[in-house]
C-alpha cells in the first residue's frame, strides 16, 4: 500500500531543547493513523514539523512522494494537506459561514454546501459568530475549514480536548468518515480508546521517540497498554 506521508528518522528541536528523537511514522494512502501518547511526548511538535511550522533539523519527511522536509507550511497545505490544530482557532468575530469563506478554494468536493449537510449544526448556527459556539461547534467548524480545502492528507491535533463526550463521539464519527472519502488521517489524540477505535494503524510517542507502532486493533485489545498511555515511560513500552 502506498503512503500519503512518510517521516524517517526526524529530530526537531526548541532551541536547545531536542523534542523529536528519530521519530519514524507513515500515513498510508485511504488510512487512518493515530499517533498516541502522554501530555509533553512530542505529539504536536511532530504534527507542527510534519507541516514544516516547526522545521526538522534532521531526517527526511515525504508528502504523496515528494521531499517536504524544508518546505514551508503554505507549499506544502497546496499539495493537498489540511491542519486542524490545537485549540480550533476559529476567527471569533466572524460567523461561521464567514470562517468557512476564509480558506482558498481548490477543486474537490467538498464544498459549503455539503459542509452543511455532514455537520448539520452549522448550517443551523451558520450567522452565528465564532465565539457564539460551543467547544464542540468550534472543534466542527475548524475541521470544516479544513475540508473545504479538498485535501488529500488531514493532520488533526486533539481533536477531542475539552469536549462532551456525546461531542467527542460526533467528532470521531466524523473523522472515519473521513477515510470513506478516500482521505488519508493522521490524528494526535489523548483519547485513546477513541482513537483505536477509528483508526487503522498506531503508533504511540514517548519523549520524543516512537514506543510502538502496530494494528490499532491489536493495541486496542492490550487492555494494559491503553491504560499505560497516559505515562508509561520508553523503557516500559519496549519490554512491554
């Protein structure tokens, strides 16, 4: 199976700090990936480094087979990757359908209109502003955006945190659904369960290193595992 992204051996750093250590990863084509781990592992500096906002300083990473690892974010969203970071950043003052008419439009079909149809509480809420949302509507609006860029390859980073748990289930409907439209999913999550529950394949982070990589059904049903993630150090994954 051909893949959407592959990262070999990349390492970033925050100034002095080395975040990634070797980290390794690949997306395959029409999949769901998962990248799991603890608060401060690494999950988002891997996301931010796929999308060249926080440059690797070593390694090489590939988009749909060509060499990204020093291109910047805006080439590499036009070979069809969209982002949905942390923390939504929608535009408050703006209604939805404004935030929805913020991104460039390419060729696909995804379009406002059926925007509305797979997330149905926008188009009720379209003249509501940004800051009028829930958390969840925001978290909808904010993978909206992203869609309406027709990519190939969407990166997520939690889409889950801080919401309901009747929203986190939408949400995650929302993103397998992803994969019947034929769209690649690479997805940082804390929710673990969810997550496996979704994806295809997993790979889990520690300090900057990759602990695991396998079925995410398999890890799934290592009920000791998926209760490790929230802390299991490097050592206690390898001789897991």
């Amino acid at each position: 199976m051909s893949a959407a992204l592959v990262a070999r051996d990349v390492h970033t750093y925050y100034g002095k700090s080395h975040i990634l250590q070797g980290v390794s990863l690949e997306v395959a084509e029409g999949k769901i990936t998962t990248l799991l781990g603890r608060n401060g592992a690494g999950k988002t500096t891997t996301l931010r480094s796929l999308m060249g906002l926080t440059p690797a300083r070593e390694g090489q990473i590939t988009v749909f087979g060509t060499d990204t690892t020093h291109l910047p974010p805006f080439r590499i969203a036009a070979m069809g990757v969209g982002y949905v970071p942390e923390g939504r950043r929608v535009f408050a003052n703006l209604t939805v359908e404004e935030n929805l008419l913020v991104p460039i439009e390419r060729g696909g079909p995804w379009t406002i209109q059926r925007i509305y149809e797979l997330f149905p509480r926008l188009g009720e809420r379209k003249m509501n502003r940004g800051r009028q949302l829930s958390g969840g509507e925001q978290e909808m609006l904010a993978i909206a955006r992203a869609l309406l860029l027709n990519p190939k390859l969407l990166m997520l980073d939690e889409p889950s945190q801080g919401l309901a748990p009747l929203v986190v289930r939408e949400v995650f409907r929302i993103i397998a659904e992803m994969r019947g439209e034929g769209i690649s999913v690479l997805l940082v999550e804390q929710n673990a369960r969810m997550s496996l529950e979704i994806a295809d394949h997993a790979y889990v982070l520690d300090d900057g290193r990759v602990v695991y990589s396998g079925s995410a059904r398999e890890l799934a049903a290592d009920e000791a595992r998926v209760e490790a993630l929230a802390g299991a150090s490097a050592e206690e994954w390898k001789h897991a």
